[in-house]
C-alpha cells in the first residue's frame, strides 16, 4: 500500500533533516576550532644558547617546507658567524601581558646571563593581534641598529601580514634580511609592496587552510540537499511505490 503524500510529513522530515545537518555542523566546527587557551613562556620548550632549534611556531601557521628552510637557514648563519637568530610564532598572549613583556621574558628565560645573551636574536610574533617584538644582544647591536629593529618589525613583517596575514611570507623576509645583516652583507632592506612575492612549488600553510574550508563548505551544502530528500523519503517512501 502507497503512503500518501502529506507536506506535514514533508516539513517534518525537511525540519529533522536540517537539524541532523546543524548537529554535523556543530560537530565539525567544533573539531576544527583552533583551541582559545594563550600561550605563556612555560608553554614553550626551553631553549638555549647553541640549541639546534630556530623556529619556534606555537599557532601551527607555517609551513613544514618554510619551517625546513628557516630553521637551514639560520643554522648556516650561526655555524658561520656565531650569530643565532630564533623565530617565535604564539597564537595569542594572555590578556595582562604585551608583546614586548613577553618577548623580554623569553629572551631572559632562554639567555639568563649577558654572556649567553651577547650573540642571539629573538623575534616573537603573536598571529592573534599580528604584532612583533624582536630583541637582541649586545653583541648583535654593532651589526643590527634601532632604525633596521624597526624596519623589521613594521615593514618587513607587518606588510605580508596586513596582505591576507602571510605568516609564510613575512618569515621568510625576515629570515632574508636578518641572514643578510648579520653576516656583515648589504641590508637589502624592506621588500616593496608591489613585489612581494614568494617563490615555490609547494602551498603555504594559508593557502592549503582556504582550501580545506572551500572543500568543507562543499561537503556541507551537498549534505544540506541531501539530508532533507533522504529523510522524506524515509517517511512518505518512494515513488509508485
């Protein structure tokens, strides 16, 4: 026997459908949310003097691939000149501590005397508010000035960063000019906004994030057709049937 059509049945299984989609999107969402909780200087690992680590990246917002080549990078600048440069990335502070408190307490946390002190280079950036710190020894300070510190901080790494938050890009300018600078070459200076660009085959961390959402937004709207059919079909049953 045919079961009748009926559009309280419709709306019905339409509304249980929708809820069975709200319930997946929650679900979802909920899975993919980057946790809230701030990062502190004893989240960190504990870094020294002569460490074989130069990135740092706490938020997961650079690459495996530009991970690879700064951490190769800095360390051919430290076995050449002694001078060791490391990248901190933090997805936020807490909310009582500024970005320059915190880099002044890493700094101290990891290089405790000023001999330890003398040839390092920090440079921490929080991809919540995009804001810089960079600090330096004193032996750093005959080859990186106060003007170039904030040329660093407020061009070469806050124009990627203001162009879609190119934590990749902003790196990997750093990394060029502090590589440059202090191994006693010409500071090639902050890159022009016109010409920022960033050479490879492989995709940044934010390229492969638009697509995971872009593939995600897919799914979803597929699901939300296809919920609503399937469970109205579940209770009127199939045409002819």
């Amino acid at each position: 026997m045919n079961r009748m059509f009926s559009p309280l049945g419709w709306f019905r299984a339409l509304g249980q459908g929708l809820l069975g989609l709200a319930l997946l999107l929650t679900v979802v969402l909920g899975f993919n949310a980057p946790p809230a909780r701030a990062t502190s200087v004893y989240d960190l690992p504990v870094l020294s003097a002569g460490s074989p680590t130069f990135l740092v990246d706490a938020a997961d917002a650079i690459s495996l691939a530009n991970e690879g080549r700064l951490n190769n990078d800095l360390k051919k600048l430290a076995q050449k000149t002694g001078q060791e440069v490391r990248f901190v990335v933090i997805r936020r502070l807490d909310f009582d501590t500024t970005m320059d408190g915190f880099a002044d307490q890493l700094f101290q946390t990891w290089y405790p005397t000023p001999e330890e002190q003398a040839q390092q280079t920090l440079l921490v950036l929080d991809t919540l508010t995009n804001s810089t710190a960079l600090r330096h020894g004193e032996a750093v300070k005959s080859l990186l000035n106060d003007e170039q510190v904030t040329s660093i901080t407020n061009e070469t790494i806050a124009v990627p960063l203001k162009d879609g938050a190119k934590y990749n890009q902003a790196l990997l300018e750093a990394d060029k000019r502090l590589v440059a600078i202090l191994s006693g070459q010409t500071d090639p200076g902050p890159p022009r906004v016109a010409e920022i660009s960033l050479e490879g085959t492989f995709a940044t961390a934010e390229e492969t994030d638009d697509r995971s959402a872009t593939l995600w937004v897919v799914v979803l709207l597929a699901l939300a057709t296809l919920i609503p059919m399937v469970t109205y079909f579940w209770y009127v049953g199939l045409p002819g049937r």
